[in-house]
C-alpha cells in the first residue's frame, strides 16, 4: 500500500520533520549531507525494524532530545507504523497503537531498497546478492521466511556437529538441510527467471538508448551453490572435506546471482556508471516482478539517482521509472528535472534543506 505521509521526530538530523506525500513518485533533494539518505532510511526502518545504515539504532536519535520517533501513515487501508526508541530503552514497533514485533512491519509496508550497496550488484560479493534476494522473497511468501529460518537453524546445527568433529551428528542434519534448502532453491531459481524477463522488458522501453538496448542480451542466472545432482547428495559427498573445514561448504547459503552478457562477466565489462545503471534497472525490475508476479507492491526507494551516472542516462532511467507501476521515492543531490528531462507524472518534490 502507498505511503501517504512521514513524520520525524528528533530523528538523525531532524528536530521535526512531517511530510504529505502526494499519488504519484516524490523526490527529495538537497545538498551532501542535508538529510535526503535519513529520510529513506526512516521509510526502511518502518518496514523492517532495522537501518540500511547502522546496526546501533541509538545512533539514529538526534541531537534535540534522548528519544527518535518515526511515524509512516498507509492508505488503502489507513494504517500508521511507528518507530520509537529511548536512548535507554529498547526499539518499539506499533502498528495503530498496538505493540507488535518487527517481523509483522513487512505485512504491511513492504519496500524495495536501491541504495549506493545495490548501485554495485554485480561487483558486490555473493553474500549481498544473495541476501538481496532473500529480502524480496521475504516479501513473497511466509512459506519461504519459514523456510529460510528453518534452513539456517538446521545449518547451524550441522556447522556445531562438524565443529565437535562427529560426523553422525553432522550428518543427521543432511536430510533436514535438504528439504528446506530444496524449498529456497525453488522460489529463488524462479523469482530470477521471471525478473531476468522483466528487466528485457524494462529496457525495451527505452529503445533509444543503445547501453540500455544491448541488456535485452544480458542473462542471469541462479547458482544454487552446490556441485552434484542435488542437495542431499552434496552434502554426504562432502563430508570428509567439510569435518576438515569444520563448516558446510554446499547448500543455499553458498548461492549466488550471475549476470553475464555475451558469455562474459558484466562486472569485467562495465564502467562505473553502466554498472550502477544496470543495478538501478535490475532493482526496478524486481519490484515490477513482485507486482506482476505476486500481486505486491512494494514501495520503491532510490538514494542519489544521478551520481556516476550522466545526463544522457538519468533520462533513460527516469523514461523506464516513468513506465513502472509502484510507488517510487527518490533522491538526489539536485532537481534533475529541467527542460530536457521531462517531469514525472505527479511528481512531488521536497526540497530537503527547508527542513531544517
């Protein structure tokens, strides 16, 4: 459901902050270190219970006082998040006025973050892929949070018995691994197949820009991280080299996303600003999927449109965002907008200096 309004208190370098947010995208911008990255990182914390930024959720409360409080209101049902902390105390999540846990945020504030770690998805490590994934799929189904938990909890047991160097115990774990990790494999080959589609799609859309023209070839594709036929029968076949390593080393949690164009790796063969180019459209192109696929709208946030990136392609970026169907908040360090680049429609924009 679309956010409708944003309200601050006392939170990083905000006193007191209230938004109005409007039915089509918005845009906040200003100078380095104005505020504009704060202000979408409060959205994400309203959805996940957690910063992009920090793990120290002390350090997001203000110079104005020993507390923060972020209030997120939703239309369609009307529905207020908000996020509290003492500087003594621990975070609270309320859900209309009622106490909740940061697991039921997701429910109803569901969000796709595009943020400087994103801009550099190809050249990032497999770890981040992977756990990118994992937060849109999180989204998708409960089955598969169930599963993700399930197979982690059954990993660490595994990792103790090899630790001990038991073998049994180890191996009593194989099964259970299996079956859960089968569950991921699933939803991620899948959910990357449908958004390898919608990203050609994406990109067709802009006809006239020839870098975004060539990524129709691009292809990407899951690796589940293990070797054999299937699961189960690389985790016995390692064994004797994982009692070595004292850890598991197939599975999942070894999984990775590779993207390629024309055999070679995208990561050898683009500059700095194609990469980042090409992250902003995979991550559009995920929530299109979760809209298209999924019948979820996931609330799209961009920190910094234009950095590394020029001219020439903002345009093409803002052409495709123009085509996409969820709600889209963005930032940058100026207006973008002049008269070679036309307006979204329903733009909003808060100038983020004003603020303060």
């Amino acid at each position: 459901m679309p956010i409708k309004s944003l309200r601050l208190s006392n939170f990083r370098c905000f006193k007191y902050v209230e938004c109005i947010f409007g039915d089509g995208p918005l845009l906040f911008y200003g100078r380095n270190g104005s505020g504009k990255t704060s202000l979408l990182e409060s959205i994400y914390l309203a959805a996940f219970g957690k910063s992009f930024r920090t793990t120290k959720t002390t350090s997001l409360i203000g110079q104005y006082g020993d507390f923060f409080e972020v209030s997120v209101g939703l239309s369609s049902p009307p529905t207020e998040i908000v996020v509290k902390k003492d500087k003594n105390g621990k975070i609270v999540f309320l859900i209309n006025n009622k106490k909740t846990h940061a697991k039921s945020l997701l429910e109803h504030l569901k969000v796709n973050l595009l943020d400087s770690r994103m801009f550099f998805y190809t050249s990032s490590s497999p770890d981040f892929r992977r756990k990118n994934l994992d937060r849109s799929l999180f989204l998708v189904s409960p089955n598969y949070r169930s599963a993700w938990f399930d197979f982690y909890k059954a990993l660490r047991q595994r990792n103790a018995g090899l630790k001990n160097n038991n073998p049994t115990e180890a191996a009593s774990w194989n099964e259970p691994l299996n079956s859960f990790g089968s569950v991921l494999n699933e939803y991620r080959a899948r959910f990357i197949q449908e958004a390898e589609q919608t990203l050609v799609d994406l990109v067709k859309k802009s006809p006239n820009d020839e870098f975004l023209a060539s990524l129709k070839n691009l292809k990407i594709k899951y690796i589940p991280g293990f070797k054999g036929n299937s699961l189960l029968e690389s985790l016995d076949n390692a064994m004797a080299s994982d009692l070595l390593k004292r850890t598991t080393s197939e599975g999942p949690h070894r999984a990775d996303v590779d993207l390629t164009l024309k055999d070679a790796p995208v990561k050898d063969l683009f500059s700095r600003g194609e990469e980042k180019i090409l992250s902003i459209l995979w991550g559009l192109a995920i929530s299109e999927t979760l809209n298209k696929h999924y019948d979820i709208h996931p609330i799209t946030i961009l920190d910094d449109i234009s950095s590394e990136v020029d001219k020439m392609h903002v345009i093409s970026l803002i052409e495709v965002i123009s085509k996409t169907k969820n709600q889209f908040i963005f930032s940058n360090i100026s207006d973008p907008f002049n008269s070679k680049i036309r307006s979204l429609n329903n733009l909003k924009k808060f100038h983020v200096e004003q603020f303060q």
